[in-house]
C-alpha cells in the first residue's frame, strides 16, 4: 500500500472514499462541513441516525456536488475527550471499512484533527500504522484464500508537504512493514518457524538490506561455554542458534563509529515447558514464545529499510524447550557463559536461561544500552494484564528514555521494580543462584535473574507476555513492541 502527502480539497478530491470525521452530537469537523455545504446540506441529513459515537461509521455514496464516489463519515465521539485512544480508535473503524471497499484510492481526512498536545508528525506517523494494522493479513498457510486481497491500493493524507511530515510517513511505513514481519513470523506454527527459519529470515535481511549477520551453532555455543543456553535446547532435535545482525546506518554519518544500541530477542519456538511439563490447554499459543526474536529482527527490518542514521546490533538466542531422554531437568546445575552458576529448579522458566547468555554475549559489542525483549512469564500478564508491556531497568534514565519512547509510539509500558530485595528469593543452597524465585512477584523476580547478568551494562527489560500475541476468538501476533523498539532506536539517537 503506497501513502502520500499532498494539499487536497474534500469536496473536490477526485478519489474512490473520502474519509471525513462528525464528533458527538453531530458536530462536523472542518473538512466534513465544507462537504455539507457544497452537498447543501444531504450530508448532515445523512448523519441524523450516526450521531458521533466512537467508531461508528456511515458510507455514503454518490453525495451531490462531491466529487468522490464515496463518503466515509466517522464517529469521532465527544469533542472536549478526543485524545489519542479516540484517534486511533476513529483510524482503525476507518480502516476495517476501507479493507471492503473496491476503491482503489482513498483520502484520509482524519490526519488533521487536533490531538491533544500532539504534532501533526505524530498523526501521521499513526494514521499509517493504524491503516496498516487493519489491513494486515496472514492467509500463508491456508489451502485456498476464501478472501480477496483489499483493493485498495493508495491512501493521500491531505495536508501540506514538509519534511518532517514526509520524515513521519516515511518511518511509520518502514515500522509497519517491520511490524508485519514480526506479526507473520509470530503466527507461523513451530514446525515451520523453526530456529534456523528464523537464523535464514535473519540471512535473508542481510542480503536485502547489506546487513552484517552471523549464526552461531551448536559447536560454537559449546566452546563458549553458553551452559545455560544449551540446558535449554538439549532435549529438542531442532539444533538451536545463536543469530547475530548487524545495521551499521550511522557508519557514514556524523554519528559514524557510535556505540551500537543492542536488542536482545528471546527465540523460544517452542515451548513445552521441558520436564516441567505445561497443561495442555491452550499450549498452541507457545508457538508465539519466539515473540521477542520476531520484534528485533522487525525492528531492524524496519529501521534498514528507512535507513536510519543509527547502529543496532540484533543478538536471537533460538531453540525449543522439549522434553526427552537428554533434557535438562529440575534440580541440575548449570554454568553460564559470564561463569555464574544456576541451578534449575523449573524448566519452564527456560526463557531468561537463554537470555542471560545472549546478554552476555552482546557486552563484546560494546553497546550504548541493551533492551532485550521477552515473552518471560505469565506473572507479567497477571500484573498488566494485555494493555502494558512491563519494564524493568537497573538505570532510571535508561527506563525514562523507554517510557517516553513507548508513550510516543502509543506501545505503552509500566515500569515495575528492580530492587535488591527481590534477589534474596533466588537464594540456592547449591549453585550461586537459581532460575525461580517462587510465585510472589514472578515478573520481577525474573527481571532480578537478568540483573545479575547485566552489572557492566546500562539495561533495560521488556516483558512482553501480555502485549505480543491475542488470544481467543481474534488470535495472532500483534508485532508488539516493533513500535516502541524503532521509536526508541531514533529518539536514542537524537530524531524525535
């Protein structure tokens, strides 16, 4: 889908939908009074059933004097509570209709609307991800296609050119097509999105964008000494990797030679849970545990392609966690590649095993800061349900910086504490610590793990268990945090 920015009029735009927005009571916004008047007033005849609400939609076609074929009325709901939930909301009922419609071209007259204290950037930025969002699709593995493709093929967000406008619509598609990727990696099933799918997705954007990438093995982790790494992929007959991508975009800049910001994604493609074995309803979903390697190799799909002034390093521990004859079981001990030692007391609390390695291994990149992203535990959805990611850092700036980063991409966080007073329920009798800490503030708890790994780091956590896939009826990867990873990559680097 092709997006552009130009000056247009609504009552003139020669376009398949024009896209117009009535707040409640039928208050019309500026664009939409200037089509009731040219159309004397059968727009606002029209409106007499919509009345404004929130996500209500009305198409009309063939209005007098209006040179669109369509009209799009959307409810934009009360006009002193129109904030950003409303805007996104009035962007994505706009949307679900427009993925109908057999137009070919639509105006977007909904960009212009004051929203709260927000630039005009920022509406553009999200009115393309909104669009996106609605009109992704995952049919892949599906026999026949029982749905046609939208035909719609070009949006116009009508307002005046500049280069900070051009800069937003620019990004923003470069952060859905990202986004898509995570989203499509996440939903495809576990015999297919495998550790070395995912090791040639990586190959794969190397070769599109001229990226640096490296895939470690088996033999490689092994010398290393990554021991809590391997514990995990012992009992699975899919070989586990170690994926390393490299987007050097500041190399020729005034930033050349920069620290790189390293994005640490959890790969599990399966999760069983090991010998600790999960309850078999809804296990389906552990295919999504791989949510966190999808959003780094998203996140640097999406900033490659808008080829952003900035460095990032990807490291994707992948493997699964299945059970079996040589899997690791409760009570073992293993040594780490920073030479801590763990002893396992459950399997399932697998992920941050393979994270604390990947950590590990990024501090020879010398990074400015390390986020690594995770689905890590359900007590995380307990505490947040699915609206927050949780996060969690041993630096408070660090942690502002993504907070403020989150609020811009609308990809919302909660920070939650990281205090030395959880470390006391990792105490082990028999290695240095171990990889539970009991059910009493589980997140934080897994967060306190990851902390012991990262003390010569400035780090940041993001617990994304409740924000990277939906359950139920509408189940699928939302691509979550793909958007809050790019905006804080940018801001990091001085573009807001």
């Amino acid at each position: 889908m092709e997006f552009s920015i130009r000056a247009l009029s609504p009552e003139t735009a020669k376009t398949g939908c024009v896209v117009l927005g009535v707040y409640s009571d039928r208050q019309l916004t500026a664009p939409a009074r200037r089509v009731d008047q040219k159309s004397k007033g059968a727009l606002g005849q029209a409106l007499a059933d919509l009345a404004g609400k929130l996500g209500a939609t009305l198409l009309l076609r063939g209005l007098p004097n209006v040179a669109a074929e369509r009209v799009l009325v959307v409810g934009l709901g009360p006009r002193e509570e129109f904030a950003e939930p409303a805007y996104r909301e009035a962007l994505r009922a706009a949307a679900n209709v427009l993925r109908e419609l057999a137009a070919k071209e639509a105006a977007l007259f909904l960009v212009d609307l004051k929203v709260g204290s927000r630039p005009l950037h920022w509406n553009v930025r999200h009115a393309v991800l909104g669009v996106r969002d609605a009109f992704y699709r995952f049919d892949e593995m599906k026999s026949q296609k029982k749905n046609a493709a939208p035909a719609l093929e070009r949006i116009t967000l009508p307002l005046s050119r500049s280069a900070a406008l051009d800069e937003a619509c620019d990004e923003a598609q470069a952060t859905a097509d990202g986004t898509d990727l995570a989203r499509t990696l996440g939903n495809l099933p576990s015999n297919v999105c495998t550790p070395a799918y995912l090791a040639e997705q990586a190959k794969k954007l190397a070769r599109q964008f001229k990226l640096q990438v490296e895939v470690l093995e088996r033999a490689d982790m092994e010398k290393l000494g990554m021991g809590s790494f391997m514990a995990v992929a012992r009992a699975s007959h899919e070989p586990p990797k170690l994926i390393v991508l490299r987007y050097n975009g500041a190399a020729k800049g005034a930033k050349r030679g920069a620290p790189p910001v390293a994005l640490v994604g959890k790969g599990i493609t399966f999760d069983t849970g090991g010998i600790s074995l999960k309850p078999a309803g809804e296990m389906d979903e552990m295919k999504f545990d791989m949510s966190g390697a999808g959003s780094v190799l998203g996140a640097i799909r999406a900033l490659a392609g808008m080829k952003a002034a900035v460095n990032v390093v990807g490291v994707i521990p992948t493997c699964e966690n299945m059970p079996g004859g040589h899997a690791t079981k409760p009570g073992d001990i293993v040594t780490t590649l920073s030479g801590q030692t763990v002893e396992i007391l459950n399997t399932d609390a697998e992920g941050r095993l393979i994270l604390c390695d990947a950590i590990t291994y990024a501090e020879r990149f010398k990074p400015d800061v390390v986020l690594d992203i995770a689905t890590l535990t359900g007590a995380c959805v307990v505490a947040l349900g699915h609206v927050a990611t949780g996060l969690f850092a041993n630096d408070q700036k660090l942690a502002d910086e993504v907070r403020a980063a989150a609020d811009d991409a609308w990809d919302r966080v909660w920070q939650l504490p990281l205090w030395e007073d959880y470390q006391d329920q990792l105490r082990s009798n028999f290695a240095d610590f171990a990889n539970i800490g009991g059910r009493p503030g589980g997140a934080i708890t897994a967060a306190s793990f990851l902390a012991r790994f990262t003390r010569k780091l400035r780090w940041a956590h993001l617990d994304v268990a409740g924000t990277a896939w939906r359950s139920g009826r509408e189940k699928g990867s939302t691509g979550r945090p793909v958007p809050l990873l790019v905006r804080f990559v940018l801001r990091h680097s001085g573009r807001k």
